[in-house]
C-alpha cells in the first residue's frame, strides 16, 4: 500500500513538473521604426513539451525567437525565462538563464573553420573552465547522442551532408545540456527520410532528457508526429494555440487552410485515439 502511495504522489510531482510554465511572453510588442511585427503578443511553454510554432511567411515568428533570446529589443511587455523578467535580471543572473538555453539555427550556422567537435565546443568555452580533455569528452559524448558516427567529430561543415550539419549543430545547442531548446526550421532542406529521422531524434531527446522544445517549422508532419502543442502566429500575435486535433477543428481561415488545406496532411484521428 505504501509503495502504491508513493507511486501515486511520483507521478504527480511529474505531471505537475511538466506543467511548469519555462518561458512567459505576456503583452509583447515589437516594432522597427513606425512597422509594427508583434502587438500584444502572450504565449506560454511549458516544461518538457515540444511547442510547434507556426505561421505565414513574414509573420513575426524569427522575431519572436530573436526577441526572446535577447538579440532584438522589445518595445513593451513582458518576457520571463525560468520565472525571471529578463528586463529586471541582473548580468549574473542572465548568464545563468543564457546557460540553459540551447539554439539551432535554420542552417546550422557552424563555423566553417572549426571541426564539428570545435563547434560543439564552442558554448562551453563561452560559459565555462574546462581542461581540453573533459571538453574533448564531453563534445564526443554530444556528438554521439545526436547520432554522428564518431569520425563526423574531425571533419569540417563541408565535409557534412545537409542532414549531418542540422545533427552537429543539434550536438552544440545541447553542449551546456540545456533546459529549453529552441529550434530554427529544423528539417529545411532535408529529405523526407532525413526530416522524420530528426523528429524522432528530437522526441526522443524530450523523453530521455526533460528536454523542452520550441520549434519554428512550416514542416506539417514534424507538427503532426512530435509536436504536443503547436501556436499559430499571424495578426500579430498568436491566433490559435492547443493540440493537433484543435487546430484540425479551428474555423480561423489561416489555420483552415494550412491544416485542412489541398496540400495538407490528413489525419486519421480515430488512429491518434
């Protein structure tokens, strides 16, 4: 009876856990010059969700992502990361946010005179004193987990296909083993096979690791296989968030048609039950 107890109050400390909300976006707004990209704009992510964010071409959604990372400035509202205001934070505390947030570029944006085990390195050379061999170790331990064959570590950018750069640039982002990842058109330019295989990569991280995901993708089957909640931006803020199967049942017109559309993909939702 008391293990049956104890097993109870687990499971909900983790259900309770993965509702804990990471990043907050309350009110925001985004303007260069007298153009207005973001107004108003809430959005929620919650731990160990993976988040599809989606939308049309020149919505806002890179900016979203760029804002939240600090590399534009807002004109009003709120952001907060692990329940701190990023405007009220101090240096140290921003460091240590910075060091729980991991990036993927849309084309991995490796640095083309660094090898892949260079490039992995790169974050932890940033935030951290480590002696080569314990950052060699801990790059090779990246390299694998992203699934590299152990050789991909010497080899420059060039020398990688399309589908191998997107993995190593996945294997830096995780370099400081990061609470919140965030995800740039992850499978662009990637084959069918390619992008289903990083998708199931990307799940699987999430499941072994606690990882939370924020994807940027125009990919339907990354949103309809990994994504647990996907937020549709357009009108300058988020239209529409919630499941899969909510999107399939919204009546807003964009959200119909790029869900429901001639080339959308249809789902079998009696198969998802």
């Amino acid at each position: 009876m008391a293990n049956r107890t104890q097993t109870i109050e687990a499971e909900s400390q983790s259900q309770d856990a993965r509702g804990e909300v990471l990043l907050s976006v309350r009110d925001l707004t985004v303007a260069f010059g007298d153009k207005v990209i973001l107004e108003d704009l809430d959005l929620d992510i919650r731990r160990g969700e993976i988040l599809g964010f989606v939308g049309a071409s020149g919505a806002g959604k890179s900016v979203l992502l760029r804002t939240v990372l600090g590399l534009i400035r807002k004109q009003s509202g709120t952001i907060e990361l692990f329940g701190v205001d990023l405007e009220q934070a101090s240096e140290e505390e921003r460091l240590r946010i910075d060091m729980r947030l991991g990036m993927l570029f849309q084309h991995g944006a490796l640095f083309s005179a660094l090898t892949v085990l260079e490039n992995v390195q790169v974050p932890m050379r940033e935030y951290l004193d480590l002696p080569k061999q314990l950052m060699d170790e801990l790059a090779m331990l990246k390299i694998e987990l992203v699934g590299l064959p152990p050789d991909a570590a010497r080899k420059f950018p060039s020398e990688l296909s399309g589908g191998m750069i997107k993995r190593a640039a996945l294997a830096r982002a995780l370099a400081l083993d990061p609470d919140i990842v965030f995800l740039d058109e992850p499978t662009s330019g990637l084959d069918p096979i390619g992008a289903a295989e990083f998708d199931e990569l990307v799940g699987k991280m999430r499941d072994t690791m606690g990882l939370t995901v924020y994807m940027v993708t125009h990919d339907l089957d990354s949103l309809f296989s990994v994504c647990d909640r996907v937020a549709v931006l357009g009108n300058k803020k988020v239209l529409v968030e919630g499941t899969i199967e909510d999107m399939l049942k919204s009546e807003e017109p964009w959200v119909r048609s790029y869900f429901r559309g001639k080339r959308a993909r249809q789902l079998d939702l009696a198969a998802r039950a």
